[in-house]
C-alpha cells in the first residue's frame, strides 16, 4: 500500500527547509536502500549535506514527527507498511569521512563503510582494525551495535564518538559512555552519530595483511555474501553459536516464500529474489519458535528491524507461543 504523505509532510515543514541544503525525497523506496531489498517506503528521507546541515534540518523538525535513522542498510529490515515522519541518512559527501590524527589513530565519519577504516590502517601499519573488514556496514552502525567479527570488537578500539541530538545539541561520548556489551550500546537511542575516533597500535603492515586476508577468505568461503542478505540474523547466546542451534532445530535452508536461512550459512538470512518484508521477518520468528522448542534457548534477533506491517500481515515477536 503505497504512502501518500511525504509531500504533505514536506509541505508541513514551512519555508525554512529552503535553508536546508541536503536532498530530501518523499515516498522514499527503502527496498533501494536496504541490502534485504525489500520493504515500504520511508514518508519523507532526508540526506544531510554535512553536520551543519543536518543540525538546520533537526531544528526545524516539529518534536511529534517521528525520526528514523539509518546507514547504508546494511543489518536492517524494513517492514512492508514503511515508516511514518522522517528517514535521516546520512551521505558519504558529508559524512564519509577517513583521517589519520596520530600515529595510531583514525577519525572515521558515520557512513563510512567498515572495510574502508581496515584499509586506511593497513595502509599506515596500525593494527587492531583488521576484523573491520569482515563486516558489511557503515561506522555508525557498529558503534550502535558494538559490532564485531573475527575476536575483535568495536569497543576494543573506540576512543570517542560525536553526535547530535533531536534538537541539533552536539554531543561527545566515551568509550565508557557508550556502555557497550555484546552487539549493544547504551547510548541514547535519539542521537545520530555524525563520526568518530578510534586507535589501534603500530603493527608490521605484512601481518595485518595476512590477517585481513584470512578475514576476507573466511567470508567468502562460508558466508552468502553475493546473496541479498543482511549479515548474521540472530546474536550468538552466551556459550553457544547461533548457526549450530538453527542447523540442530532443522532449519537450515528452510524457506517461507522467497526467505530463506542461507545452506551455506543458516545464521544468514537471505531475500532469494522476490521476498517481502513479512516473508523474512515471519521467517526469523518461526526459526526462534524451533530453536527454542529444540534446544531450550531463546534467539535474539541481531538484525534490526523497523516500520510498520501492512494491515493484516502483522507479526508479533515470538514469546514462546504462536508468532502470528
């Protein structure tokens, strides 16, 4: 069901979006912009021209209109119904952004894709960075969900994020701030980072080469990583391995429409040509439903899933009873 509200929506602004100087796009197709390539449309996107920009936008932005941020889409689902107010992402112009400040540390902006701080610290001999280039998505996602691959985490290298807030207020925070666990922050869920520094140490650039290679054979011999896929599914339980469970449960390659958990890895969900935003998200929750009834223990879901269901086609997130 298409959405008609992001001109209205634009309209509703009033003149000083003509100070803003990003591109702004109502009915924005999200099955562009996730890696899915599935779901609605956002009611109005916004990409910021840089910080400044970004800042005039929140200011005018009336507080009742919702506010969704995303990255490259990367580790996202976007439900069939769209998202109501406003989509922020961010652009690799504005906020793409990769220096060397010091000899062991990088200042990388939000969106900026993971594999590229890897490449800059290979290129200065700073080590510590390698595990960055297993993994699909932009800077400002991993700081969100203190993302990681290989034995290394985001946490281990952050020194400092910056950020503004729903009304345009600056931000910096620690690495403490940020309190981080596994695959989480505690940040607020209202800021938007905008960059970030993070140091590594001096290191022979030959073996982090040759430990940015083993990271890059890994991922091409056990992941589907040509597939329309966003990363592993669900988070790994504490002592367990998340693709071990659903393969135990019987759930490797099983399929509900055009969603399939990956044969080559079955923590990889992937869009197998025509899915829908149900398809997959009905998909995970029935894996966590088998899971459980198998081996007891409850899946977390490590992709992010936002938007609304189209009428009819609602999912409840599995408590242990029927899905939908």
């Amino acid at each position: 069901m298409k959405q008609v509200n992001g001109e209205k929506l634009l309209a509703s602004l009033g003149d000083g979006i003509k100070n803003v100087r990003g591109r702004l796009t109502p009915d924005a197709p999200m099955d562009r912009v996730t890696w899915f390539r599935a779901g609605g449309l956002a009611e109005l996107m916004f990409h910021p021209h840089d910080t400044e920009d970004l800042v005039t936008f929140l200011q005018l932005l009336p507080e009742d209109v919702p506010l969704t941020v995303v990255g490259v889409g990367s580790n996202l689902l976007v439900r069939d119904g769209g998202i109501r107010g406003v989509v922020i992402r961010l652009s690799a112009k504005g906020f793409g952004d990769l220096e060397l400040v010091g000899d062991n540390r990088i200042k990388a902006g939000a969106i900026c894709p993971d594999k590229n701080i890897a490449a800059m610290a290979l290129d200065n001999g700073v080590a510590g960075f390698e595990f960055f280039y297993g993994i699909p998505g932009s800077i400002g996602g991993a700081l969100r969900m203190n993302a990681g691959a290989n034995g290394g985490e985001t946490k281990d290298l952050l020194v400092e994020v910056h950020a503004v807030d729903r009304k345009g207020k600056a931000h910096v925070l620690s690495n403490a701030d940020m309190g981080y666990t596994y695959r989480h922050s505690d940040a607020p869920e209202g800021l938007i980072f905008t960059h970030a520094v993070f140091e590594g140490h001096v290191g022979d650039k030959a073996q982090i080469r040759q430990k940015m290679d083993a990271v890059r054979q890994h991922r091409e011999t056990v992941q589907p990583i040509r597939e329309k896929t966003g990363g592993s599914t669900f988070k790994n339980p504490e002592g367990h391995s998340a693709w071990k469970l659903i393969d135990e449960a019987g759930c490797r390659g099983l399929m509900i429409g055009g969603a399939q958990m990956s044969p080559m890895h079955c923590n990889f969900m992937i869009n197998t040509g025509q899915a829908t935003g149900y398809e997959l998200e009905y998909l995970g929750e029935t894996v966590r439903s088998r899971v459980l009834e198998h081996s007891g223990i409850m899946l977390k879901w490590e992709i992010r899933r936002i938007g609304n269901f189209m009428p009819g086609y609602e999912i409840k997130e599995f408590l242990g009873k029927a899905t939908a």
